[in-house]
C-alpha cells in the first residue's frame, strides 16, 4: 500500500504555532500538572492517590487552587509569540531542524527525528527553566503550612520573591536535569508522534491530515514519553520545589532511601493522566494550527 502523503512536508509552517498550541493545551493539563507535582513533593501525598489528592486540594483550597501557577504555565509554553521559552523553542527549532534535514537530502527517519526532537527539547528547557520553577513553586504554595507559604500572585511575582531571597543563583536549580528531562520528553512525544503517525498513515491508509489519526499517534507518545521520562520528573520537581541547595545524587539517594526503587514511579498516574490530553491537544491543534494555513495559502494561490 502506498505511503499517505504528509500535507506538512512541502509548507514552511509559523513558529510560534507550536507555543500557540501549546498554551491552549494549558489549560486542559495545568490541574493535572498540579496534582503530580504536590505528589513528587510529598511521599505522603503520592500514597493518597491521584484522586484523593485532587479532592483533598478541592476541599481545602477550592476549585481555583487547581489553577495556581497558571501564569507560570502560559508563560513556559509563551503565551506572546514574542518570547522564546520552552514550548515555542522546542516545537519550532524541532520544524526548523526537520525542514533542514529536509533541504540537504537527509532522511527523517526515526532515529534522526528522535535525535532532532531531543536537541530542541534541551535548547528549549534552558529558555524555559525560570518559567518552571516559577510553576512548581507556585503551584506547590498551597501544601506548605500556612507561615511557610509565599502566596504568589503571578510569576512575575514568584520571580521577583525567589530572586530577593534566593539569589540569581535559584533560577538555575534543577537546570540540568530539566534540559535532560526535556530533551527525553520532547524526543518521546514529537518524534515517537511522526513515526506513529507515519506507520499509522502506512497501514491503514488513513490520511496524515486526519484527525482520528493524530489523537491516536499522540496517545501513543505520550504513553511512551511518561514511562520514560517519569524518574527525571521526580528529580527536576524536588530540585526546584525546594530552596535548599541539594545535587541531583542527594536526591536520589534520599529518595532511594525511603521508598526504593519505587520513586521512579511516583505520580507516574497524575503525570500520564496529564501528559495524554496535553500531548494529544497540543498535536491535535497543532496539526489545525497547519490545516488552516494550508487553506489560507491555497485560497489565495
């Protein structure tokens, strides 16, 4: 059966596409993304369980507090086309190193979109890594007692907090294995996506522009992408949700130490339960984001 022709390949596509998707994307997964990181902070809230957590944060704090951080959130996928942080970066250099494979006659195979997919996700942590700490801290704010808490208004705010009483330096904590996490993440989700989309498209002889075909080859990744990435998750959110200076080797042996090897799964469920739909939204849009350009460029051909 012949190969479905991929619509994208002969379109040089926007950029800030990939940050556009992403941001909408937020607000479908930020709940989630506040469940697993309260349960990578706390072993005791992890034991809870996905759902009791939620209902405990619910009963608490209010339906609100699920959307604390929320600003952080817009602002690590770059809410203005403008600014350059994470989503924008990793989706839009990942397209621009593609299109450059593409013009020196370089396959896209696998491999080589993997190894794409992981340059862009480390390039775009770096960008994005005040972004995210500001995230964690404010959205782990409501479980610290109440006169340890910062109560942070915006990230703009949970900045300017961290860098008075912390020093530039804190905007550097859980650098490295956040970039290592990204560049893991976005190698799953991006090119794990191509390639299920492709051999998808292949064996059914679905369309690439369909639909159905992308929520299930994003499904897939995400799948893919939160076992693999799920112990470096723990380590970024203990690094950055906490303002004492410990390496990533402390951490692991801390958490070695009182839980196993069993805290490389912690909050695997809140962290698949969010990546699944954020995954799936962000390529779906994404790929709308493209079928709409694509009928604006042929409409004025």
């Amino acid at each position: 059966m012949a190969q479905a022709r991929d619509p994208s390949s002969t379109i040089i596509y926007p950029k800030w596409f990939g940050g556009s998707a992403s941001c909408m994307a937020v607000l479908v997964s930020h709940p989630l993304d506040l469940i697993k990181v309260r349960m990578q902070m706390d072993s005791r809230v992890a034991k809870a369980g996905t759902i009791t957590t939620c209902i405990r944060i619910f009963r608490g704090e209010g339906i609100i507090a699920l959307y604390e951080g929320l600003s952080a959130g817009f602002m690590r996928q770059s809410l203005i086309p403008s600014i350059v942080t994470y989503g924008s970066v990793r989706i839009g250099l990942y397209e621009t190193l593609k299109e450059q494979t593409q013009a020196n006659n370089i396959q896209n195979s696998p491999p080589v979109r993997g190894l794409l997919a992981g340059i862009s996700g480390f390039i775009g942590a770096i960008f994005g890594n005040a972004s995210d700490i500001g995230n964690v801290r404010m959205q782990n704010d409501g479980a610290l007692p109440a006169h340890l808490r910062r109560n942070y208004g915006h990230v703009f705010d949970a900045w300017a907090q961290i860098k008075r009483q912390e020093g530039w330096k804190a905007f550097g904590q859980g650098l490295w294995p956040n970039a290592f996490r990204c560049g893991l993440m976005t190698s799953c989700q991006l090119a794990s996506y191509d390639s299920f989309r492709d051999l998808l498209a292949v064996s059914t002889g679905i369309s690439h522009d369909h639909p159905g075909l992308h929520v299930l080859a994003s499904f897939m990744a995400a799948l893919v992408a939160t076992t693999l990435c799920s112990p470096i998750d723990v380590i970024k959110t203990q690094l950055m949700g906490s303002s004492g200076k410990y390496g990533i080797l402390q951490v692991i042996k801390d958490l070695t130490a009182t839980e196993g090897i069993r805290w490389i799964f912690r909050g695997w469920t809140p962290s698949f339960v969010r990546l699944g739909p954020q995954t799936m939204v962000t390529l779906v849009l994404l790929e709308q984001h493209k079928r709409v350009f694509r009928g604006f460029k042929d409409a004025n051909v």
